[in-house]
C-alpha cells in the first residue's frame, strides 16, 4: 500500500514532470514541430509514471530497472515513426531527439533527480533555441571559408 508521504510525493514528481515537458514542448510547439506541447507533455508525464510504477514493485525477485529500459525502447518506437525521408532530405531527427531527450528528463524526475532534470531540461531549450541560428549563422560561414 502506497502511504500518504508518498501519494504526495508521486504527485509531486507527476507535477514537475509535466512543468518540464510542457516547457520543451511549447518550444516545439512554436516552431510547429510534429510532436509539439501535448506529445512532448505526455511523454515526460509517461515517463515519470512508469518510473514511479517500478519504483513501487520493489520486492524480492524485482528488477526495477526493467522498466526504465523499456521507456527507452518504446520512445526509439514513436521516434522512429517522426523521422521520414524527403527527396534527399531527412527530416524529423530533432524531434526524435526532442522526444528521446524528453523521456529522459521524465525519468530524472520519476527517480527524484529534480536538479538533474532542471538542468537538462534548460540545456535542452537552449539547443533547440539557438541550435538553429548556430547551424544557419557560424557553421554557414565556416562552410563558405
């Protein structure tokens, strides 16, 4: 049986869990990514879930590792499915990253690492932010050089 303490804290983790996605996800959201504020949202919160999940199997004979290994394997299965090929362009890349990164930081929460996802969460918006000026502004001007 889950205690009190704990119902507060699963609530907790769920809260800030989906404070972090939905921060990655309105990003890509304004840029009109495929996966945008909802699906960015509901993979973080998903994540989490699944670790707090296997954090309360624990027992003997338990491995609450699995889980978490699988989150991993199921988000390579929705990525795979935003990246297409155009003519001789790939695209939708950045949103399977975006997605792989954002399931990560769910798992950071799931397991109480509120910094560990603060941070990555803000690393994160900074590349997707400023990763396209660098792309466009300074490697354009190393290619021509």
């Amino acid at each position: 049986m889950i205690t009190e303490l704990a119902e507060y804290e699963i609530i907790v983790r769920l809260l800030i869990s989906l404070g972090l996605g939905a921060a990655i996800g309105l990003e890509r959201e304004i840029r009109e990514s495929a996966a945008g504020l909802r699906t960015n949202t509901l993979v973080c919160l998903g994540a989490t879930l699944f670790t707090l999940v296997s954090i309360n199997l624990q027992g003997p004979g338990v491995d609450i590792t699995r889980i978490a290994a699988q989150v991993v394997v199921g988000i390579g299965f929705i990525g795979g499915g935003v990246i297409f090929r155009e003519k001789s362009k790939i695209i939708g890349l950045s949103t399977a990253a975006t997605l792989w990164i954002v399931a990560a930081i769910g798992l950071l929460v799931g397991i109480g690492s509120y910094f560990t996802a603060l941070i990555t969460t803000i690393l994160a918006l900074v590349i997707l932010i400023f990763g396209t000026y660098i792309e466009k502004s300074l490697l354009k001007k190393v290619k021509t050089q």
